[in-house]
C-alpha cells in the first residue's frame, strides 16, 4: 500500500463500492474507482421510483425525493466515477440485495440505517456505517473466534494509534467452562499478537459482552473507527450499532 497523495487519498485502494444514503455523504479519503447509489427514503406505498403505473399524485409527492437525490448524485460526481443509481421508497432488502449481485463491490458504505441482508452477511464484502467523515487517526479493532484478521490489515495501516481489542464471551456455568475460557482467551491473544507484527499498537484481551465492551472501550479510547467482523453474527453487530455512534467497519 502506498501512502496518502497531495489530495489526501490512500492509493492502491481502489474499490468498487455501494452508498446506501438518503442525504449528502462525505467520502473524502476514500479512494473509489466505482460507486453505485443507492437513495433510500420512506414514503407510503413502498414502491421504486421507475415502477410503471404510479398514480400521479404519488408520483408528485415524490419529485422534491428525486430531485434531492439527483442534488446528492451530482456533488459524488464531482469526485467519483457514479456508474449507477437507484432512488427507493421500501424494499430495501430486495433493492440492496439486487444492486449487490450486479455490482459485486468491495465494499458497501451505509450512509444512514441499512438491513445487514443474508446475502451482505455470507459476502466477502466488507460493509461500513460511516456515520458521517470517517478519519483513521484512532482505530479499534476488535476481534472474537472465527475472526478473518486479515481482512483488517490495510486498514489498520491507515491508523495512527491502534488499539486491538479481543474479547471472549463467557460461557455459562463459568466452572464448568473454566479450561475452554482460558483456551480461548489464549488463542486471541497469540492472534492479536499475529495481527500486531508490523503496527504500532496496544492489546488488550478481555471477558465481557461484545457489544458493551465495545461501547465502553471505544468511548475510553476515543475511537474515530471500530473494525468488528462480521462472524460475531447479525443479533450482535446490531446491538452494537445501536449502542456506538462511531463509524463501524465490517469485515
């Protein structure tokens, strides 16, 4: 990976990407080589914008949604190769999941609340919630059993100070478990200090829910990004987006 250029991209990460938004997003820092929008914005009727046979007031109530749509797709112009567009009222799922197969992106950025899909689940696609302009000063990453650390690499080469965090979920009855919990809190630490070889950073391994300790240590540490894999599974990646107002990466 190269380093950041005069306009402060990383290069050598171009991408293929999907923006799931309903109002005017700031990638600066990403370098996208293409991105297809998605707008997301409700209205009765749950229908897409290009379904034939709208009945005209509908179709009237919806113009300032289109027109504000077409505003956001013009500014991204200006600084991405826009290869597409969608504008949807409902069925998010079926839209999300169409453009997916169609584009195949690297990554998928969700500008506002986004379904985590069966389909995005099971991807090798990586999904961020950005939550406004993601900078990579500080980056906790954090990583549980069946964590693909690899895919975090480059990103955590972005970061500044680096926090690995690693976290083992109790199992109950504790006495009963007490070798198996101990096996495990062994084998995160030999895979955090795989992970570390070449970075600048701390570790940390620790016994506790994943979401509460993600909120409690990424507030401690001021956390500009978290990085959580996707195999801790959908219940639980919910739970944390609805405990954290950080940028969240899912890899």
């Amino acid at each position: 990976m190269g380093g950041r250029d005069e306009k402060g991209y990383w290069r050598g990460d171009l991408m293929r990407a999907i923006l799931f938004t309903n109002k005017e997003v700031d990638l600066e820092g990403f370098e996208i080589d293409e991105l297809y929008v998605i707008f997301a914005k409700g209205a009765k009727g749950s229908i897409t914008v290009s379904e034939k046979g709208e009945m005209f007031s509908l179709a009237q109530s919806k113009l300032p949604i289109i027109k504000r749509a077409e505003e956001v797709i013009e500014k991204l112009e200006k600084k991405h190769n826009v290869v597409g567009m969608s504008v949807i009222f409902g069925e998010y799922e079926k839209e999300i999941d169409r453009v997916f197969e169609a584009q195949k992106p690297e990554i998928v950025i969700a500008g506002r609340y986004m379904p985590l899909t069966e389909k995005l689940m099971n991807s090798d696609s990586m999904i961020l919630f950005y939550r406004g302009k993601v900078v990579f000063d500080r980056i906790l990453y954090v990583h549980s059993e069946g964590a693909k650390a690899e895919k975090a690499i480059n990103w955590l080469k972005k970061g500044k100070e680096l926090l690995l965090l690693g976290i083992v979920e109790p199992m109950l009855p504790p006495e009963t478990h007490a070798r198996r919990m101990k096996e495990a809190q062994e084998k995160i630490r030999k895979d955090l200090e795989e992970l570390s070889k070449g970075l600048n950073a701390n570790k940390l391994v620790l016994v506790g829910n994943i979401a509460d300790e993600v909120k409690r240590i990424s507030n401690e540490f001021d956390a500009d990004l978290i990085i959580l894999g996707k195999n801790v599974g959908k219940n639980k990646l919910e739970e944390v987006l609805e405990k954290t107002e950080v940028p969240l990466l899912l890899v």
